[in-house]
C-alpha cells in the first residue's frame, strides 16, 4: 500500500507519531490524550496510520550489554561486481546473518556499511573471518570498532505540518 507523502499527514497524526515513536507501549487513551482526541478516534488514526504503512511496525529497544553483546563494529564491504544478482546475493547472505544489525548499499568507492554486534573480539573474529568475508562476491572488508556512542536515536524525526 502506498505511504502518504508529507503533505497528507495533519498535525493530529504528527503528534501521534512522535508520541509513538517516543514510546510505543503508551495507551491508546494517553496517546489520544497527547493528541487532543479521544480515545476512539485515536485508535482510528493509529489504525490508519498502520494500515498506510506510516508505521511499520512496533518494537523494543534492547540493551546489548545486558545480553552479553560487549561490541558493536562497522564494516566497510566491497564487492568484486556490482551486477544486480551478485548485490542481491550478498544482501541475501547477510539477511541470514543476526549479528548484521543494519546492512545499507552506498555509492562510491565502498558498497555496502554494516553494523555489526559481538559478544567479545574473539567471536567478531569468527564471525569476520567464517561469515563475512568468505560471502558471495566480497573483496574486501574494512572493519572499526565502536569505541563509545555519544547518540544512537532510533526512528526519524517527525516534522511539524
């Protein structure tokens, strides 16, 4: 289903947007609170929202460390081709890969940057040298390990209307 573009959106549905972005486990009766609606109407707009494909989908954001992910690298991959079926094979093996976090294709020099998580070097290690760098079509990886994150904002901003 096609998303609306800007112009489509009221201030109503900014509001609710930013408020579900901010915290998506809010009620819908504080949601239609923070809008100025009431709670049915809200829920129409959330629901509608939901159905454009504005809002994707809902999640929790997790602390790595707690779960032992001591570090977080990015990668630098070059391809031997960019022909279309060697870029989507790539992109396939890393789809397979859970320690990929976020995979994005650039333009210039390096293809694709990919965020990395590990327990510890070691396991980045294994990981680098068994599944990454042997995938489809890789000639090259360039690797930087995260030393300390100052912002790590997740979503988009939500322009005013």
């Amino acid at each position: 289903m096609p998303v609306p573009g800007p112009a489509q959106l009221d201030t109503i549905d900014r509001t609710i947007l930013s408020a579900l972005q901010e915290d998506g486990r809010m009620t819908n009766v504080e949601l239609a609170r923070r809008a100025g609606l009431t709670a049915p109407p809200c829920l129409r707009r959330v629901r509608a929202l939901e159905e454009s494909g504005v809002i994707e989908s809902y999640h929790a954001k997790l602390n790595a460390s707690a779960l032992g992910y001591g570090i977080m690298v990015f990668a630098l991959v070059s391809l031997k081709s960019q022909a279309e079926d060697d870029l989507r094979a790539f992109e396939n093996h890393v789809a397979t890969l859970p320690e990929v976090r976020e995979c994005h294709m650039l333009n210039g020099e390096i293809d694709f940057i990919l965020k990395i998580v590990a327990h510890d070097l070691q396991a980045f290690q294994a990981f680098l040298t068994s599944q990454l760098t042997p995938a489809p079509n890789v000639a090259s990886v360039k690797t930087s390990l995260t030393i300390r994150t100052s912002k790590d904002s997740s979503g988009i901003p939500v322009d005013p209307a």
